[in-house]
C-alpha cells in the first residue's frame, strides 16, 4: 500500500509561484511511477505532469508546459511540482498520484492506483 500527503498549497497572486510537495509513506516512491492532477469546482479532474519512477522521463498538460515543473527526490520519498507565473485558471485543488513503474501511460486518472488527498491552490488576479 502507498500513502500519499501533499502539502504547499494556498493563497497567491497571479505571477507568483508555489511549490506542491507529495511524500509517501509505506512503500518507497521508486517503485512508482507519479503524477500531479487538478480539479477546478465543476469540472472534471485533470493531468498536470508526470514523472517517471527514475525521474528520466517527465511528461506535462500543454496548459503548464514552460511554468511547471516535476521532480522528484527518492531518498525522500518526495515527489515535488514547482509552478511558477501562475494564473488565475491554474486555480484547483491538486492531487497527487501513483502507479506502478511497469505502466507506461500517464495523462488519465485510470491510470494510477494510489491518490494524495489534495491541496488546494488559489491564484488571485
């Protein structure tokens, strides 16, 4: 089993940046490949990026491409998304999620076995 806690969410203007911590307890986080995902009141849960269980890949929603990026540290049982030049519409609670290294796709919520239970994240205009 795998526990996931975010932490690092809140309040902050457009421009500004945060960065969103996922730290897991129980299985280490290098059996998992993670991902970061958002959800905006109404609308449906989306993909922000992923990163490999090696950290050699990492994939992003073109919505983020450029501002957002996905890391992770092992030894630490920490997977991070720093975002910056944030926007209003980047406003959502994000959750972190993780799958098994052997699956190889990335972009939906089917996809992964294991969610944090959110943080939320506001950008004000």
């Amino acid at each position: 089993q795998v526990q996931l806690v975010e932490s690092g969410g809140g309040l902050v203007q457009a421009g500004d940046s945060l960065r969103l911590s996922c730290t897991t307890s129980g299985r280490a986080f290098n059996y998992y490949n993670t991902g970061w995902f958002r959800q905006a009141p109404g609308k449906e849960r989306e993909f922000v990026a992923a990163i490999r269980w090696s950290g050699s890949s990492t994939y992003y929603a073109d919505s983020v491409k450029g501002r957002f990026t996905i890391s992770r540290d092992n030894a630490g049982n920490t997977v991070y998304l720093q975002m910056n030049s944030l926007k209003p519409e980047d406003t959502a609670v994000y959750y972190c999620a993780a799958q098994p290294v052997y699956i190889s796709y990335f972009h939906t919520t089917d996809d992964y076995d294991y969610w944090g239970q959110g943080t939320q994240v506001t950008v004000s205009s």
